[in-house]
C-alpha cells in the first residue's frame, strides 16, 4: 500500500510537470535544449540524483525548494564548514524557582525554562546549553539584525541539547528558544537536519520568517552548528539548479527532481560571503563521503572563487585534482569568474582541469522580459571571464536569472557565471537521471561526461573559444552523445591528458596552452610545441593511440599531420604560426584539434592564442584613431595596446558625432588580465565625449574593450581613441627645504605644453606582517578630525595568493560594526574608509583574514597605508619662475618645488607625499607622486 501511494503521488507530480507550460522566460530552458527534454523525458528530471551546493548556504524553507517532483522533500541535507553559526555548549544543571524547573548553566550566565516539560528526556542526566544573540547577525550579509523584528537588536536565544531515546536508538536532540520567551516547553525537539529534515525558524513580527535553520549537533565537539543563508547567493543557485514550482507558480528551474544538498562554505560575516580557512576543504570531503555512501549520483555546484594568478597551480586546485583522481564519479561544476570581458581571467579553482567550469550568457527571451533588452540573439555577458592560458570555460549557459531566494533579500534577479554554474549541474542532473534509468549498470566518470557535454555544445557566433570554451550548453545534443559513446563502449576507451606549451607570462614560461600575450616579435621561422602526456585514466600500462591532427585556424599549422603515445611515451606537437596571416592588430585564437585515428572522436585539444597588440611610436604620433565602430547589442570589440617606452600616462577617449546613436562602455585590462576600469558613454543625437587618463603604467599589453550596452535601443556607432604621453619624472629624489628639484623629461617626439601644479596630499606608512599558523591579523588605527581618508594597499606574492580561496579585509569600529568590506580577488586589493565621524579622533581596526585552502601556513603580507588631508595644502611649481612650460622632446627641465610644512598630524613613521601635476586645460595629462622631508 506504502508503495502504491508513493507511486500515485509521483505520477501526479510528473503529470504536473510534464502538463506545464515549460516555455518560461526568467530562467532560460529554450535554447540550451532543456524544455524539450523534459518535454519529451518527463521522468528523467533529475529525480534519483544529488545537487550539492557548495555556497552560502541553502534556504530549505522556500517555495520552489520545499518538494521534488515526486513530492519528497528537496533539501535533504545542510552542514556549515564556516563557523559562522557555531553554538558552544556548557553543561546545563536543573533547577527550580518557585516550582518552575529550569536548565542553568554552570557559570550561571545561561537559563531558560522548561526543564521539565520537555517532550523527551536525556538517558544519562546530562544536558548542556548554549545561546546565540542577534548580534550574530550584526555584519551579516543579510543586513538583519533584528531577527525576529521587535525593534530590539540584542534577543538572546537559548538552546538545550541531550542524549535521548526513542525506540531502543539512542540519538542526540537539541531544543531551541524560537521566540526567545526564555521557555523551552512550547519548542519541538530537534535532530541532526539530514534525519527528519527537522527545520525551525524565529518567528519575525514584523513580517515574513527571515531564515529558515537547520542544526547539526556535535557532542564531542561541544558545539551546535546552525545552517541558515543570509547570503542569498547559494538559495538563488539552487533555485537555478534544481527548483520546482518556484514561489508556487509553474516555474522551476534544470531539474527539477533533483535533491538539493547545501554545504555552507561561505561566513555572510565577511565580504561576498568569504570562505574561511579550510571551509572550501571540508566541504569537498564532506561532499567526497557522501557520494562515496549514496547511489544517488552527486553534482556538486561552486559557484565560488576568486581570480587566478597562476593558472591551475593553486593548492585548492592541486586539491580537487587529487579529489577526483580518487574519486572519478564525483561530478564538480564551478562558475569560471566575472571578470571578464578581458582574456586571461579566468578564476581560482575553475582553471583546474578536474573541475567544469561556465561561462555567463544572457538568453535572448531573459534579456527581453527580466531586463527589457532588446536583444534577438543570446549573447555572452560583459562579465564573463575569458580563457587564455586554460583552455576555460568549458561551455557556457544562462547566466542571468530570477530564482528562489531568502525571505530577508528584496531581490531575485541575479546574474553573474555563479548562475550558469548551477544551470551546467542541472544538465549534468538531467543526464546522470536519464542514463540512471537506461544504463543502470553503467557508472560514467565525471571527467567523461565534462567531455560529452563540452563535445555537444553549440558554437555561438561571433565569440572565440575563449569566450564560449566549446559553445552553449546543450542537453539534448548531450544526451543523444553520450548514448551513443556508452553504446560503442567510449568510457572503456576514455583517457585523459596533460599539456603544455609556450606561455612566457608565466614563471617558468609554461602553461596548458600556447599563450603569447606580445606577438610583435614573432617572425614566422619560430617552431613552437605541445607537449602530451596521457595520464593513464585508463589503468592500462600497455597502451598504443594514433591521433589525426586538425587545425581550426588557418594561421595555426601542425607540422605533424598525426601524431601517437605509446605507453607512458609523451608526444609532441610541432607547429608554426603563419605570421603573414596576422596582417592586423587583434586576437588570433585556435585550436589544433586530436582524433583517435579511424574515427571522429576528439581525444585531445591544444589551444593557442597570439595577440598582435597595437604598437604606438613616432610614426603615429603615440595616438590611434578609431572612426565609426559599430557594435551591436551586448556584442564587442578588442583593441590590444603594446606601451611604448617611456609611457607616464594614457589617454582613452571615447565620442559621438551628431546623429549617432551610441550606449557603449569600454573595459581596460591590465597587463596580466585583471580589470582596472570601467567607462560609459550615452548619446542619442547630440555629440557626447567621455575621457580618462591612466597613469603609473605597468610595461606590457592593455586591453581595451568595447560593448555594446545590452539594453541599448539600437547598434552604437562611436569613435574611440588611445593616447600615450611620454613625459615623466626621472629622478626619485625625495624634496626637502635643501633638495627641491624634480628632473622631468620629454621622452617621445612631439612638445608638450603644461601648466604645473602639486599638492602635499597626506602620508604613508607601511607594515611588514608575517603570518605563520594563523588566519587573522588587526592592524588598529585612528582617523583623525583633520584627516578625510584612510585607504590600506594590501600585498601578498603570487605563490601565497595561490595558497588562498579568499581573502577578507574588514573595517570595523569600536562596537564591532563593520563598516567597510571587500577582498583580494588577486594578489592586492585597496580597502578604503572615508571620514564621516563627528569625533577628534575616531578609533578603528582593519581586519586581515586569508582563507586558506590548507590549514593556515606561512604567508607575507605588505600593507601601504596612505592618509589623506581634509585641508588642501598647495605647493608651488614652477620652471625658472614660470607656473607652465614646454617640455620639448629629450630636452630635461629641473622643476623648483616650493612648500610650507603642513599643520597637520604626521606620526614619526609615516612619510609626507604629494603629487606634481602637469596640466592641459582642466585635465591633468600626467602626475608624478612626490615624497617629502621637511
């Protein structure tokens, strides 16, 4: 009878799937094949598999995440790795006032009452208590404090936990003070979450419940550990992943019967919900043994990370290597990063090999009705971070959408690669149901079914690979595929690989892939190579492929037309770049394509990328002008800018002519990848101009990059311009009463006119800090009246950012408020807080938190902390008594700089600077930081 019920409830549920309207527009299943599979495979909607999400946590209590499609609970687990709700227990006395039992603690700091109205008894007599305070919440994501909305921020909640019986099995259960009445008699007992998918909430009388919490009880560790997410992030994955009926409507997200399995790796205390020491560890290992103990295949979704110094190297990657290596049916899915849409910039772990990674798309019908853009094709976001040494992302899926999400968070439309994450784990959801029911006997491994899923992806037009990895996510074409591999017997077949090749960038000039970020120098007579190592997935010593070798791009030629390995032999592909093919400035990208011999199965791919940058000499006058670009919506175009020697400063401009419509933005990227600015430019008929200028220069090649804006009415047609200027300070002489000459020169051929200027701004002091088995460090300072702002410079080298999953830097003030947060998405980061307090002299302290991958080991930090004056504090530059010059090329002028010493506070340690500004109009072209001693 039992399983007659379950199987009429499930056939109404799957009828009610299968009869929805699937065509839905806030989370995109059109065009990635999605609808139509489940149109046509209704039962293979993820039922019978696992999506663990590795994040901020998941919130249980909210529709769309309550039920499966066969009318189980979804969430069926939720464990915290962060300790960000850590309960400490003190054993618990009873006792009775005025014939009211009650638990005390035994610093009597704890009570509550109840003590003998519980609704179960411990076995051994002993119980222990713990509490929780709002303030828990205080720097919360979440920004509740007041959780259960009485208009206090300070509620106390009491929790009692025991040894108890029921049945003959002795188990742990916990009773928590929901309405914080100092009473436990009106609460329900609690077990561990995964096994009555016991959750509670704290009744909120100002509105709807905020969380919905979980705990997990660990007696030998004395500790309670509370699940909640007040990130929103990990909910909103979940909903993408795996929800149904979302808000009770017939809207669900890839799979729609899947379970759901939340473990906590991110503290909401911190910035974005930083991982803290190990927590992205722990979770990994937790998410290993269940797998291992489950027949439900396990999807795990990440959508975490942070940038890449060092492409694949990081120990978190070295880590899941490993992992998967022990473990090949443990199936791991990452967002790729949203720094794009600059090359190279791909994140920390979705450069490891072991992991599959997407990129973000925003789906044509999700643009329309979620963003009001008027868009008729998908296109790939700005954000999206873009391939170059890995060969990342693997694919890319819906990155924009609205979804389930916490009570607390106002809203539900999120995009960024963390939304196409989950959406890649729904698909491999999807599949694993469909192959569970047709080939239960067959076990795929992960790195396989990564490979199915790449192969059956949809090329995007107008993108590169490293763009859109293989294309768009495609179920269908997915599950056609790898039926077909399993029924010729491709996973006995399946092996993996190891490459490198030329990439100068890097430390020992080796990467996964050919990268040449400067191919100016290139001649055409260079043999470069790929190195190929199989890595024996296969478990056979004896092995012997022949592999036919393609090239997808014509300036990219294999000098070999197949190549073998035998064995533990390594192969190597020699190849030339056609360098009379890279007739202009840009990017070239392709692939040299490996095929088992015989057939048209790709076993191996070697990417390569030249960039030819555009150079800048006398010739051109240091300038390039761009006429009349056009771009379409959310469409782009790279300008690669090589600096010329000499360079002190730079100028973008971009502009509209009357009658042209432009929304465009541009994106400048750094030398080695990461995005240090963003500008805008909007016209509709009039002329419109935006510039900016960029100093401190690092030697290398920029990338500029221009979109099209997504929501833009029409095309946008623009000029745009890059201008260098090679006048700079050649001397570092610090200025003093008797030392007040600054030497500039002119280094390029063309004379430049300036008015001078300077100011004293502030000081600078610098700390030395050297971390050895710990994960936090407090840098206490003061902000004074006089002072406008304090900004820290955070360094570490790329070897310890690589030991890293986060880095959090906090502000915060007396009481403990945070009121600055951000962190290092790579190796510095400038955390800045700006004087609004009333008082002399205000007291507060910086936070340093790295989140490392391993337990905290050696690390170097450099910090440069810079104050700046409220006050203006002018100095006079002059060129032999003259406010402005001409700076004639190679011709050296001797500035005179004159100042007063400022009546400010400047500690003994810290070292007075200022700036020398030469002027054109009411631009400044170029600035030289100046130091002084007075």
């Amino acid at each position: 009878m039992k399983k007659y019920f379950i199987f009429i409830l499930g056939l109404f549920f799957t009828l009610s799937v299968n009869a929805q309207e699937l065509t839905q527009t806030f989370i995109s299943l059109k065009n990635t094949g999605v609808q139509e599979f489940l149109q046509k495979y209704p039962e293979y909607d993820g039922r019978g598999t696992i999506i663990m999400v590795l994040d901020t946590g998941v919130d249980g209590g909210i529709e769309g995440l309550l039920k499966t499609t066969t009318g189980e609970t979804k969430v069926i687990d939720v464990q915290d790795f962060t300790g960000e709700g850590d309960i400490l227990l003190q054993e618990a006395d009873i006792d009775d006032e005025d014939g009211k039992y009650f638990f005390i603690s035994d610093d009597e700091k704890m009570k509550v009452f109840g003590a003998n109205s519980l609704s179960m008894k411990s076995v051994d007599d002993n119980y222990f208590i713990g509490q929780i305070s709002e303030q828990l919440w205080l720097n919360s994501s979440a920004g509740t404090v007041d959780v259960n909305g009485n208009g206090t921020k300070d509620d106390v909640f009491t929790v009692v936990t025991f040894l108890t019986e029921n049945d003959g099995e002795q188990f742990w259960v916990a009773y928590f003070d929901t309405d914080a009445d100092g009473d436990l008699s009106d609460e329900k007992p609690l077990r561990d979450y995964k096994v009555n998918y016991d959750k509670f909430f704290i009744p909120n009388e100002s509105g709807l419940t905020n969380f919905t919490f979980g705990i997990n009880i660990f007696p030998d560790e004395k500790r309670i550990s509370l699940h909640f997410d007040d990130g929103a992030h990990g909910t909103h994955c979940a909903g993408i992943a795996a929800g149904n009926q979302i808000g009770d409507n017939p809207f669900h997200g890839v799979a729609p019967g899947a379970y759901v399995m939340s473990l906590k790796l991110g503290n909401n205390n911190f910035s974005g919900g930083a991982t803290v020491t190990e927590s992205m560890k722990k979770a990994y290992l937790y998410a290993d043994k269940v797998s291992k103990e489950r027949k439900e295949p396990c999807i795990i979704n990440m959508s975490f990370g942070i940038g890449s110094e060092l492409e694949g190297r990081a120990d978190m990657e070295k880590f899941l290597d490993d992992l998967v290596k022990n473990n090949p049916y443990l199936y791991i899915c990452t967002s790729n990063g949203n720094e794009g849409p600059g090359i190279s910039t791909t994140g920390l772990p979705a450069a490891s090999s072991s992991v599959f990674s997407s990129g973000a798309v925003l789906a044509q019908e999700v643009g329309n009705d979620l963003y009001g853009s008027p868009i008729t094709r998908d296109i790939i976001l700005h954000f999206s971070s873009r391939g170059g040494e890995v060969s990342k992302p693997d694919v890319v899926s819906p990155g924009a959408a609205t979804s389930t999400v916490p009570n607390w968070q106002m809203g539900d439309r999120f995009w960024g690669t963390s939304m196409a994450s989950p959406y890649s784990a729904g698909v491999m959801s999807l599949l694993l149901s469909a192959m569970k029911s047709e080939f239960p006997d067959v076990k795929i491994p992960s790195l396989f079914l990564y490979k199915v899923v790449r192969e059956s992806a949809v090329p995007m037009e107008g993108y590169t690979h490293l763009d859109q990895g293989h294309g768009l996510i495609n179920v269908m074409n997915a599950y056609e595929l790898l039926k077909k591999y399993i029924k010729s017997g491709e996973i006995e077949k399946f092996e993996t690989y190891s490459i490198t090749s030329f990439a100068p960038n890097m430390p020992d000039q080796k990467a996964p892939n050919l990268y040449i970020r400067n191919g100016s120098y290139l001649t055409g007579n260079e043999t470069f190579s790929f190195r190929i190592k199989r890595n024996n997935f296969i478990g056979k010593k004896k092995f012997y492929r022949i592999y036919k070798l393609v090239s997808d791009a014509e300036w990219l030629k294999p000098i070999q037309k197949s190549t073998y390995i035998r064995n533990n032999q390594s192969a190597t592909v020699n190849f030339k770049i056609d360098k009379s093919l890279l007739d202009h400035p840009g990017l070239y990208n392709g692939k040299i394509i490996a095929y088992r011999k015989g057939t048209n199965i790709p076993e191996f791919e070697m990417m390569a990328t030249v960039v030819i940058p555009q150079e800048f000499n006398s010739a051109n006058e240091y300038r390039m002008d761009y006429h009349f670009e056009k771009l379409e919506q959310g469409m782009h175009k790279r300008i690669f800018l090589n600096v010329p020697a000499g360079a002190s400063s730079m100028k973008i401009e971009m502009s509209s002519e009357k009658d042209n419509y432009v929304q465009a933005w541009y994106f400048l990227h750094a030398p080695d990848g990461r995005q240090m600015s963003v500008n805008f430019l909007n016209g509709e008929k009039e002329e419109e101009e935006t510039s900016r200028y960029y100093y401190n220069l690092e030697p290398g090649v920029y990338e500029l990059d221009v979109l099209g804006y997504y929501r833009a009415k029409n095309s946008s047609t623009f000029d745009m311009s890059v201008e260098f200027i090679g006048v700079d300070r050649i001397d570092n002489n610090t200025i003093s009463a008797e030392n007040n000459k600054v030497e500039v020169n002119n280094y390029y051929n063309i004379e430049k006119r300036y008015s001078l200027d300077g100011e004293i701004s502030g000081y600078k002091k610098y700390h030395r800090i050297e971390l050895d088995g710990t994960d936090v460090y407090n840098i206490p300072f003061v902000l004074r009246k006089n002072e406008a702002e304090k900004s820290f410079e955070v360094k570490i080298s790329k070897e310890d950012f690589n030991k890293t999953t986060d880095f959090a830097l906090q502000i915060y003030n007396k009481d403990g408020k945070a009121i600055e947060k951000t962190g290092l998405s790579y190796d510095s980061e400038v955390i800045s807080v700006f004087n609004k307090f009333n008082e002399d002299s205000t007291e507060l302290r910086l936070e340093l938190r790295p989140a490392f991958a391993n337990e905290p080991s050696h690390m170097i930090i450099n910090v440069e902390e810079t104050t700046l004056f409220k006050k203006e504090h002018k100095i006079k530059v002059t060129d032999n008594g003259r406010r402005s010059t001409t700076f004639y090329p190679s011709e050296i002028k001797s500035l005179n700089v004159e100042f007063e010493k400022p009546d400010e506070f400047i500690p003994s340690d810290g070292k007075p600077f200022g700036y020398i500004y030469l002027k054109k109009g009411d631009n400044t072209e170029v600035e030289f930081p100046i130091y002084f001693k007075f």
